[in-house]
C-alpha cells in the first residue's frame, strides 16, 4: 500500500523519482520468512495499491487543527496522481496498479508486519522546497497472512 500526499509546488520530477524508488525499494523477505529488506515489490511480483493522502502534508506545529494548506488543490493533485499511477503502469505492469477512488471518503485498511512504515520522500534534506512539503508515500509492506490491503469506498 502507498498512501501518496502531493503539496501545492510538486512537479513531474518529483512523481518520477516517487515511482521509480515505489518500485525498487527493498522492503520484501527474500526468501519469505528469511531476511528482511532483500526483494522489491518487482521482485516479488506484488500488486501496488496506491491511494490519495493529502493530510500527509498536514502542519501541526501551531494550534490544535491541523493546516493542509502545503497539499495541492484538488484539480491539480488528481493530474499528478493520476500522472504518478500512469509513471508505475509504465515502468511496471499497469494490471499491478490499483488506486482508490480519489478524493472519496474511504475505509482503508492495511494489516502489515512489524512495525514498518517508511516515507519516502522525493526532496533532500535541506532543500528550499523541503520546508514547503513534498511528494511523500508511505510504504508498508503487507504480511504473509494477509498479502493485500483492501479500500472500500462507501455508496
């Protein structure tokens, strides 16, 4: 599952890199049940789910609400993301690719393993940008006894 929040100033840059690191990014056991951090999602041959996450660029840091003004607006976010699941099918295999309904209330759930979750993020410490937010995805591997995630968009 990768949960992707894109803020108001992200480019088509920063979705290729999101896409290319998605996929070879080693977070599998190789075998499964050996050693950790040995296969990609490619390597395994995973399905990739992806769902719209804006309040990953929530701002928390002054009051007790939190500011999503650093997420791009709708219009706009729903063309990168759609742009970003695109970039996966291509460099991939587009049937692999799932997303959720974007901008739709939905109940997602994610049983992973361990307590693995990693952010990816597409800008490096330091630079001017990184203050502003960035193409960020969180990945987290599924377990062996529940391989896939599931979203359920209610009616």
């Amino acid at each position: 599952m990768v949960l992707v929040g894109i803020a108001s100033d992200d480019t088509d840059t920063d979705l290729q890199y999101i896409a290319n690191k998605i996929l070879s990014l080693r977070v599998f056991d190789d075998p499964p049940g050996n050693s950790m951090w040995k296969r990609s999602v490619k390597d395994i041959q995973g399905d990739i789910l992806c769902v719209s996450q804006f309040t990953l660029l929530a701002k928390t840091t002054k009051g007790n609400k939190p500011d999503f003004h650093l997420a791009m607006g709708a219009e706009n976010s729903k063309q990168m993301y759609s742009s970003l699941l695109s970039r996966l099918g291509e460099l991939y295999d587009p049937d692999k690719i799932k997303d959720g309904k974007f901008g739709a209330m939905m109940n997602v759930s994610l049983t992973n393993e361990g307590p693995v979750t990693i952010i990816v993020d597409s800008r490096k410490p330091g630079n001017d940008k990184s203050s502003n937010g960035e193409v960020q995805a969180t990945v987290a591997p599924p377990t062996a006894e529940s391989p896939a995630s599931e979203v359920h968009v209610p009616n």
